[in-house]
C-alpha cells in the first residue's frame, strides 16, 4: 500500500535471487524446488508470489492429507485450471508436477525461511515521507524487476484425475503423483539444469495498464498516500469518468504522523463525487500503543470533518505489528477509534502477514481488503475468482495502474470490490432549520442552516420559496454558506460543512397574492449553477404569513449597561394566547442573543395617524429594555414576534463606539503617578476587566498597571457619549506607584483598558493618554539672595 514497501520487496529479490543462485550451482533439485524453475513458464493471471499451500510428501501420504490454503489459492485440479484460464503451460507439465512433489519438504523450509516479497508486498515504518520522485520511480522500477518469484509448481503438484476441493488433498490424489515420480524423475534430472539457466533471462515482470482497460481486473477504487500529491483535481474527475467510485486515503501512521495531502486528497474526492473512505498505517505490538494509535486516527478523521460512519481500514503489514497478541492490540485500535464514535471498522492485510488469521478475526473476512500481485489480472481471471469464492471483501490487485495521458507521473494501486466493502456508499448525513422566517410588507426574510455531506460535490446553495396552495415555486436565492459557530459546536465532528451551513436570505413578494396561502420552503444544495441537477433538499413546515403588518421601531439606544428599545408594531393576526417578544439577533451569525417578552402598551397616536384599522393598533406598543453584559453587540439588529412568526425587524445596527479624557496625569511624591479621566467602549460588553497601564515610551517598557473598578461618572452619560455602554460608570481615579524606575526626562503614557481575561492581556479595548515627559528632579529657584548688614541671605 505504500511506497517503502517496494524498497523491501527489492531486498527480498536480490537476496533470493543470490540463493537461487548458489542452490542451482550447488544442489540442481533445491534451485527446482525454490521455484527457480517454474519462473521460466508464468503465464497470464500467474501470482508473483510464493504460495504458501503445505502439503505431505508421497512418500508420507496417509489416507487423507490436509492442504491449507486458507489465505492463498484453493487447490485446483491443474488441467481444470488451464481451461479456465486459457493458460498453456505444457512447459512445465507433468515434470514440474514430479519435481514439486519431490521437493515439498524443502520447498516448505525454503518458505519459512524467506518472505513473501509480492503477494502483499510489505511496509517499513513511514515516519516521514520525504523521498523525491526521482528515487520513487526509479524504485518503482526496480520492484517491477524484483516481483518475480513464483511457486506456481506447488499449485500444479495437486494435478490429479478428480478435482481437488479448496481444503484437502485426497490418498488418492498423492498416489497417483507418486505413481509418475519414477518416470518423471529422470526427465526432470536431465533438463532442469537447462531451466534453471533459461530462467535467469525469462524473469515475467507485472503488467503495466491504465486504469479502464476492459482486459484487466476491473478497477473499482485506489488508495492514496502523500506519494500521490501529485494528482490533481481533474486527476480525479478523470479516474471519475475511468470507472472509480471509490478514493482510499492514508490518514495516519503510528501515533503522530499525519499525511499532509490527506486533506487535499479528501476534497478532491469529494469534488469527483468518489466515496471516501480512509487507512491508518499500524506500528502497534501491544494494546496501549494500538490504543493511542486509534486516538491519534480518531483525532486526525475529526479534524478533517470526516462524519462518525466514515471505513477507516487498519494497514497490517508492518513488521512491528508482529505479536502473538496482535488480535488483542487490533481490538485496542478499535476500541479507541469506538470511543470517538468512528465504528465502521474493516483490515488491510496481505497472505504473507504473519498474523493474518488473528487480526482478520478482529472484523472477519468479508470486510477484510487482501493484497496480492499478478503480473498479468485477466479480468475474470483465476486469481481474481480465488479471492472471490474465498469470501473476502476486496482484492489489491496491482500497484502498476496508470491514468491515461498521465502515465509519466507515476502509478497507481488498484482494487476491486467483491461485496460492496470498498464501494458501498458512506450514508451521507444531513441536518439544518429555519431559524426564522419573517414578513415585513413585502420582504420575506428566511434564516437558518443547513448542512449536508453531500455539499462537498455539491456546491450551489440555494433557498427557494415555494408556495404548496398554488402548487408553484415562488422565487429562489443564490447564497454563500456562512460560519456558524453554534452549528459547528455540535455538528463538526460529524457532517462536511456543519461549521460554514448558515444562510440569510431575502424575497420580494410585491404583486404576489399569498394571503391565506401555506408556504414552504426549500434549502437546496446542488450540482448545477442553476440550483437543479442533482441536488439534496431540506423543507421547512408550512408557513401562513400575512401582509398586512406594519410598525416602527423609534428608538434602539444603549442606556446604560442595557439596550432600549420603543416602537409599535400593529397586525390584523388573531393574537389571543399569542406571546409577543423583542429578540436582538447577531446579523453576523445569526444567532439570538437575547429575547424579552413584553406587554403591549397604549399607543394613541398609531391610531391618529391612519392606522386604526388594524387589530390591536390602539395597544400596538413596546418599550423594552434589554441586558447587554456578555453580548457582542457590534453588528446586530432587533425582531418584534408575534407568536413563532416574526413579523417586524429593525435596521442593522452597530454598536461599536467608543470615548475618553484624562483628566490628570502628574507626578507627586517622588515617583507616585496620578491618573483621572473616563473611558466608555461598548466593547466593553464583553470586555469587563478595567486596567490602568503605565508605559515608558522612552525606554519602550511597560512600568505598572493596575486594576480598577470603574467610577459613577453623570458628568459623561449626560454628555455626547452617553449612548455607549456604561458611559455612566466610565470613570477612573488612582494613584500608581512606580518604584525605583529613573523616569526623569522620559516620556511617559497611560493606557486605559478593557480586557476579557484577567491578565489584561487577551481580547482588549484601549485608549492612550497624551504623553507626559517627566522634569528633571534636581530643578529649583532661588527666592533671595541680598546681603543683610554683614551677612549674605539666601533664600529659595
């Protein structure tokens, strides 16, 4: 699955090779034996890997002799298998037959002895991935030299006149072979010499293919890790339109790598409309590492906004997973990634992994993803029918896949899906509401959010009203999701865009008759500028709305620490049992701050003024006043409701202001500084930590600074600023000590301060006083100086 693992399969060559070497030079039956000789015939749809069936010799058959075959090939009858695959391998006959028979002993403690090098091609630990893509190719070059060591003689030492099952090698079957052994021997002695040599020069290498060639295995998905930051988005789409459905992403490895394409990747996908699915590359060999590797998953999924039923496989070819407690550390992976809510759990793995039985176990073997190399995967072919009616979930069938146009950038691994494992869809997930949904004359305002996995490939977003009387869309509004931070609270873990999922939109409805007409309306997502094409919806419930409202809002003041509001608000809506209320809402997130409920009060003068006709215009009043400690307040606006249905809003209004004086600055008693004046911010609603502060400009230092509690100031509320909050307790009076500092001739300034920590540091308001440079301390003047009869006076 990764790159390093070529390095190794490269080792494996170059060593096993050096012993195919010696033992042909040495021994001619041990060079037959470690599949040297069998090499020369490999043929389409042949594995490039050592199968792993242990088998009895003739000499030692009892009545019935057990082949295990689980994880590699199921025994076959030979000749059944040429028919099925069209393979003609008279080459090797009943010679190799023979041979292999022969050499059964040796060839299993050859096999011990040496790893696997392709069937699933290992990994070293990938602590960095740094290597340039010069080295990559050249060893990608270098791997396809090396996958060619190949055992296909032990599949044919099962050639028998009954066909074999997957599970057992019958009595009869090892008589019938060792029936032959006595007339094959000499054939095999006098020309395997001859095939050892040819052998040397036949070296099969696996096929190089692009992805969507119909004579190869087909290609349902590939996996990625940051060797392939190079693909780009119409790379994708590409691999899109070539038959793909699916994007396997490394993530993680061990317990602090984390792949830094994985997000690019991710998006790109998405984009493509591929699934998404995710690996971790597995270092653990105990429980607590395999814990802390699950968390560091768990962790890295979430930040990238990959939603709770996300396949995450656990990659298990490394040799540091090796344990004979491996079932127990995978479980602790598992465990660790449950805990975070990621549940949806399936295995890497390959035939030559030590302790593949034991972490297959863990998810079993329909969700198990198997490895293994062909040089030739005929589509429909013997190896791909294997691992089919073997019952695994998907099948790794090259790493030499290639993007048609694209070839010189390198290849790719490929998979195919036998039971939906790799390509059946995540459940895309999808949550929103209407916040609110108001009428003003004819404006219609609609508020909310709406966040779906599904907007990942699905970029236009869109509010549509439609009108379910009428049976007729009434308008739709183009919009740009904005960050909503209570969304995100709640739902970033789980769904694509919970965090960017707030919409505020407005309608005209002028010349629209709507009256007694249930609305309803449609937050849309979808693939087409337009707003149609594919697309996922959420529909709000049925809204009646009137028209015929109207009212004012006269005053929207800060006093004090609160906010006033006044005006009327008259309807023709039936209002027995209707709550009437005043929300301020935050224009930016669109969240309420604050809602107050309020009695009507008299308002005469809506009546003088023509609007007797309604309802309740007589008593259409309010006059409110609303807390604003702990409230942003910069960018908000008011909402007068009716009932569930607002029906009259404010203006935007911005409360943002902020004044100040110092009304003293001097030094007194040596080095005592006073400081007087005011400072009033409407920051300060979220601001609530006062700080005097006393810099030496001069020296570039801070000397002091000290907390305050702000004093009454009416001087001020009854002033130009007594619109901003708390402008009547703005106030400041003390004296600061400065110490031994040597401030003579230095510049000094006060900083006035509101802060939202403690500290004073943090999020912060302030206001600087005018410089003061301090005198120098040895100043003075001379009163008198006059002689006085014999004597001088001197006086100052």
């Amino acid at each position: 699955m990764d790159y390093r693992r070529k390095k190794r399969a490269l080792s494996h060559y170059r060593k096993a090779n050096k012993k195919h070497f010696l033992l042909a030079s040495g021994v001619t039956m041990m060079a037959f034996s470690t599949g040297m000789y069998t090499t020369q015939v490999a043929k389409a749809d042949q594995t490039a890997t050592t199968t792993q069936v242990q088998q009895q010799t003739a000499e030692t058959t009892q009545a019935t002799t057990e082949a295990k075959t689980d994880l590699t090939l199921t025994t076959e009858n030979s000749s059944q298998k040429a028919a099925t695959e069209n393979e003609a391998q008279a080459e090797t006959g009943a010679t190799a037959t023979t041979a292999a028979t022969e050499n059964t002993q040796l060839q299993v403690t050859e096999a011990n002895k040496a790893t696997d090098t392709t069937q699933t091609v290992e990994t070293k630990a990938e602590p960095t991935e740094t290597e340039t893509k010069k080295q990559e190719t050249v060893e990608t070059q270098l791997t396809d030299k090396a996958q060619t060591t190949v055992q296909a003689g032990e599949q044919d030492t099962q050639a028998t006149t009954q066909p074999a099952t997957s599970n057992e090698v019958t009595a009869t079957q090892a008589t019938a072979t060792e029936n032959t052994f006595a007339v094959q021997k000499a054939e095999f002695t006098q020309n395997v010499a001859n095939n050892v040599a040819v052998s040397f020069a036949a070296v099969p290498t696996p096929d190089h293919f692009n992805i969507g060639d119909s004579n190869y295995t087909r290609a349902d998905a590939i996996d990625v890790s940051s060797y392939q930051d190079w693909l780009t988005q119409d790379d994708f789409n590409k691999l899109k339109q070539l038959g793909i459905k699916t994007a396997i992403v490394k993530v993680t490895q061990g317990t602090g790598y984390v792949n830094p394409a994985a997000s690019k990747q991710i998006e790109y996908a998405r984009n493509a409309g591929l699934n998404v699915m995710v690996y971790h590359y597995a270092m653990f060999d105990n429980t607590s590492a395999g814990y802390a590797e699950g968390q560091h998953a768990a962790n890295t999924m979430q930040n990238f906004g990959l939603s709770k039923d996300t396949l995450i496989f656990a990659d298990m070819e490394d040799e540091s997973t090796y344990s004979v407690n491996a079932q127990a550390n995978l479980n602790s992976f598992w465990s660790a990634l449950s805990a975070a809510g990621f549940t949806n759990h399936a295995v890497y793995t390959g035939g030559s992994y030590l302790y593949r039985d034991a972490v297959i176990a863990t998810v079993g073997r329909d969700r198990t993803w198997i490895a293994q190399y062909p040089y030739t995967p005929v589509r429909g072919g013997h190896y791909e029918q294997q691992w089919h009616n073997a019952g695994y979930g998907a099948w790794q069938f090259a790493s030499t896949a290639y993007i048609p146009g694209r070839e010189y950038m390198g290849p790719l691994d490929v998979s195919i899906d036998f039971t939906g494992l790799l390509t059946t869809p995540v459940k895309n997930q999808e949550a929103g509401n209407f916040d609110e949904i108001r009428l003003n004359g004819n404006d219609l305002s609609v508020r909310g959010w709406h966040a779906a996995d599904l907007s990942a490939s699905r970029k236009h977003a869109y509010v549509i009203v439609y009108d379910k009387t009428a049976g007729r869309e009434l308008g739709r509004v183009a919009y740009t999701p904005t960050y909503r931070q209570d969304v995100a609270n709640s739902y970033a873990k789980n769904i694509y865009n919970a965090a960017n999922s707030g919409f505020n939109v407005n309608f005209s409805l002028a010349g629209i008759d709507i009256s007694g007409h249930e609305l309803q309306f449609i937050a849309r997502y979808s693939d087409a500028a337009n707003g149609e094409g594919n697309h996922t919806d959420m529909w709000s419930k049925g809204y009646v709305l009137l028209k015929n409202e109207v009212g004012n809002f006269d005053e929207v003041k800060v006093v004090g620490d609160q906010l006033h509001v006044r005006g009327w608000h008259a309807t023709d809506r039936d209002l027995n049992g209707v709550t009437s209320n005043l929300q301020l809402i935050d224009n930016r997130t669109g969240r309420v701050l604050r809602t107050v409920n309020y009695s009507a009060v008299a308002r005469p003068d809506v009546v003088k003024n023509g609007y007797a006709s309604y309802k309740n215009a007589a008593n259409s009043g309010f006059d409110v006043y609303l807390p604003l400690s702990g409230l942003d307040i910069s960018n908000v606006k008011v909402i007068a409701n009716y009932g569930s249905i607002a029906a009259l809003t404010s203006r935007d209004h911005h409360f943002d202001h902020e004044a100040n004086y110092f009304d003293d600055i001097s030094i007194r008693n040596g080095n005592q500084l006073h400081v007087s004046g005011w400072h009033a911010a409407d920051k300060a609603t979220t601001r609530p930590h006062t700080f005097l502060i006393v810099f030496d400009k001069t020296a570039g230092r801070e000397l002091a600074r000290v907390s305050y509690t702000a004093l009454n100031r009416n001087d001020v509320a009854n002033s130009f600023a007594g619109g901003i909050y708390q402008a009547g307790k703005s106030g400041f009076d003390t004296v600061i000590s400065l110490g031994n500092a040597d401030i003579t001739e230095h510049e000094l300034q006060v900083v006035a301060r509101y802060s939202d920590v403690t500290s004073g540091e943090g999020n912060r308001t302030d206001a600087w006083s005018r410089p003061l440079v301090v005198a120098k301390r040895d100043t003075g003047f001379f009163d008198e100086v006059r002689l006085v009869n014999d004597k001088l006076h001197v006086r100052g």
